[in-house]
C-alpha cells in the first residue's frame, strides 16, 4: 500500500517549529508517512540549522518570504513585522509552490494555529487540512469562546467561567491575555478560521488536559459554534538534543558537577524579556533562596545584575546569554527545577522530564498556562508576588520544603503518564493513529 503523503507547515518561530518538527519525525519513523515540510526562508537560510534534525527522507520544501517593504515602515514594530511576513508569504507562495512541487497530491495538509491563510489554500486544492494547537486545549477553550472579540463583556468580576464538560472550566481574569492581544493576527483571523479545518491536533494529551478536552469535544457550545473535531497529540517534545559547540559542551560540563537534583533551570523562551527591576530581584530571589542555577539570559540583561552577584555565586550559579539545549538541561540528573515563563513547550518538556516547575508568567498564555499546572495539575509553584523575597522563597521552598515534595511526586507521576500516552495503545498515539486510518481511506 503506498504510504499517506501528509504536508506540515509551521509557523518560522522556535516554539512553532519545534513541535511541528517532533510531528514529522513521529509521522515518518512510526506512522510510515511520506512527509513533506514546507518552511519559510530567505535566500541565505535555504535549510536552517532545525531542519537537519528531520529524517533524510521527509522532502523539505521551501517557501520564499515576500517582500513586505511596501507594506511596513522602519517603525513597523518587529512582531507585527513577523506577522506580516508570515501573511503575505502564504498569500503570494503558498498556492504556486504547491502546484509546482508537489508530484503526489498530500491526504492531509496540518498548518500552524498562526498559519491558518493556508486553510484557504487548501480548500482551493482540495486538500484537507488541519490545524496544528501549539498550546494547551484550556487555551483553545478561550480563544473559542472569545471568538467574537465584540463580545469582551464576557470577561469582567475575578473569574470567567466557560462551557466545561463535567464542570465548567474557571478562568481567572487576571490571567487573561485580552489587554494585550485584542488587535493581534490571532483574535482579528486565525481563531475565526478555525472551523474551515478538518480537524485540530492538540500538544497536549488527555491525562493532563481531561476536563478541558471534554469541554471542547463534547459540550454543545463548542458544537454549534462549528468547532473541529480535535485530536490531542502531545506531548510533542524533542526526545534528544545534541550539544552543540564550545560553549553548551562548558555548559553540560558544569550541570556533570554539581549534586544530583540540586541545579535550578531559569529561562524565559526565545520571546520574554525582563526589565532591569526584574533582572535585579531575580537575581537578588536566587541569591537568597541559595540554590543553585543555571541562568539564560540575554547579553543585554547581564549588565542589570546587581553589582558583585557574579563573585558572590561563583561556583553554585552560571549565567549563560543566549541559548542552552533546554530539553538536554532538563534531562539532566543535576536539575532540580525550572524556573519558567510557562510557555507551553518549556511546560511539556518539563513535564515529560519530571521536572516541577517555578511559574513566572510573562503575557499571552502564559499566565493561564501558569495556573492551570500550579492549581489544577500540580507540578509548578507560581511566584506570586514581584520581588526578591518571593522569588527566594519559593525557590527554596520547591528545591527544599514541604511543597517541593509534593509537586515533585506529582510531577513524576504526570511524566508516567506522558510517556504511556505516547507509547502504543496511549491515547496520544492511538489520536493520531485514529487521523492515519482516516487519510488512509
Ligand atoms: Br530560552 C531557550 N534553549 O535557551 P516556549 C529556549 N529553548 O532550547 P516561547 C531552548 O525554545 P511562547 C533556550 O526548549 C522550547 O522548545 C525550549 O518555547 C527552546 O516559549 C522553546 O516555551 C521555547 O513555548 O514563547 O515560544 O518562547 O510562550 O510565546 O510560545
């Protein structure tokens, strides 16, 4: 029989890629697929550093940014620029690159929740198409129910409550992203075309997200509102990461080191960024909490490191600028927590390690992300309050105290459950095998 041909297309941002990529291996090395990855590029990144990680056979066919110097100014703030070159290189690309370069018409074609231009393409190809959710289903749940952004009134009082399966799913407020977000690409677009997909792949699986997946696949508001059939997947999370060069090789070399389970991970995403104040109270928080730590910060943060931090945490502190292989420090037998925005993909590739979480939220979805795995799931501590003695706190009450038991033993047990999902016969493998039947026939 000839092999289902699927096309994925990620949005060209690390936390959108790396889980579409994840996608590619699984449907090619278990599922038996023909893949074909399409990635936007510009004439000097033909094939980026991420794709050698794809296997030999998937086909990697780029697609050629368009040019968006009519459309923007110099002061075109760089995301909206990003929004724009992700718009109009679908637009322009997307349709002509397909016709030409695919021989075998694909069975089903999975794009990124922040690509859904291609949704159009595809249905003028008669192709079915998918959206690949890169986060949580309680974050799909909002974006549902805020659909309609006329409808903000929905969100006044503490909580909001939306339709839930058993019970309503409560949402606080304060952790909604609407103030911020209420004109960007996802509100104004990519959420209204969600019912012209065939059907949702979600990074999460059901034995973490239980109550929110049952709202959305069965409570009657999500029905008539015309929502996909959805189909959790997750955890989508790289299994292996080499070291790359010089600096990661220092870097794993001094995690070799230090005690089993004593380091603190603190990252914040290939987006946030913290401002002098909070570099400052963190900095002071994780002298206080005298834990040890390897740090990813920007070049440009490390100048608002109070004065003498660095000789005082010789030895059990590290400050890296730029990047470290997350999934390989998470591994790590040396870490003992990860100090996070709570992007969903640094949550997954926490989770997947056994890893409890420190959740400090920075926008977008991160604070719902934040309370959910904190209040509801059980393998975060959030830092609740801005400041040094907070930060300190709860950084050695997580390493140390009482509630660090706790949340460590839920969140090996929440591993457990990641790993069974994935494996034959799990619900994650068996969702995405029930889509295989279905692009089979
Ligand atoms: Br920092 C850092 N190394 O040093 P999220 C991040 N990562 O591999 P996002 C590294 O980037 P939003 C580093 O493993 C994860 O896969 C990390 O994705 C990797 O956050 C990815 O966590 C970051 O989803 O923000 O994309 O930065 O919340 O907006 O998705």
């Amino acid at each position: 029989m000839m092999k289902p041909h699927i096309a994925l297309l990620p949005c060209p941002a690390m936390g959108h890629v790396t889980p579409m990529l994840q996608l590619a291996n699984r449907l090619v090395l278990i599922h038996h697929c023909h893949v074909t990855f399409l990635h936007f590029t510009a004439e000097d990144d033909h094939r980026p550093h991420h794709l050698m990680k794809l296997p030999p056979s998937v086909t990697v066919l780029p697609l050629p940014l368009a040019d968006i110097s009519a459309l923007t100014t110099g002061d075109t703030p760089l995301f909206s620029r990003h929004c724009i070159t992700v718009r109009e290189t679908l637009l322009r690309s997307l349709k002509p690159t397909l016709l030409q370069h695919l021989q075998q018409t694909p069975q089903a074609f999975i794009t990124d929740m922040f690509c859904t231009q291609a949704l159009e393409t595809c249905a003028q190809l008669a192709i079915p198409s998918y959206i690949l959710f890169t986060t949580s289903a309680l974050f799909l749940s909002f974006s549902l129910f805020f659909r309609d952004t006329a409808d903000n009134n929905k969100a006044s009082g503490e909580f909001l409550q939306l339709p839930g399966g058993c019970k309503p799913l409560i949402i606080r407020t304060a952790d909604l992203p609407l103030k911020y977000n209420l004109d960007d690409e996802w509100y104004r677009y990519h959420i209204k075309r969600i019912p012209k997909a065939s059907g949702i792949l979600l990074n999460t699986f059901e034995e973490l997200e239980p109550e929110q997946l049952r709202a959305i696949g069965e409570n009657s508001f999500f029905k008539e509102i015309d929502t996909p059939p959805i189909f959790p997947i997750g955890p989508l999370v790289k299994e292996t990461e080499p070291v790359c060069g010089r600096r990661e090789e220092c870097i794993m070399n001094w995690l070799d080191k230090q005690p089993s389970g004593s380091v603190v991970l603190v990252a914040f995403g290939s987006f946030g960024r913290l401002c002098a104040e909070q570099i400052s109270e963190l900095a002071w928080g994780l002298e206080l909490s005298q834990q040890r730590f390897l740090w990813v910060a920007r070049a440009e943060e490390e100048k608002d490191l109070p004065e003498g931090f660095a000789e005082r945490t010789r030895g059990t502190g590290m400050v890296v600028d730029s990047w470290v292989p997350q999934v390989r420090v998470l591994g790590h037998v040396s870490t003992g927590a990860f100090l996070s925005h709570c992007g969903w993909n640094s949550v997954m590739e926490s989770v997947c390690n056994g890893v409890p979480l420190i959740a400090w939220p920075l926008h977008a979805d991160q604070m719902m992300n934040a309370t959910m795995i904190a209040e509801e799931i059980g393998v975060a501590v959030k830092v609740k309050v801005f400041g040094r003695e907070e930060i300190g706190r709860v950084v050695r009450g997580v390493m140390e105290g009482e509630e660090g038991k706790a949340v460590k033993e839920r969140v090996k047990e929440v591993k457990e459950s990641a790993l069974k999902s994935l494996a034959k016969g799990g619900s994650s493998y068996e969702a995405l095998d029930s889509l295989l039947l279905q692009w089979k026939q």
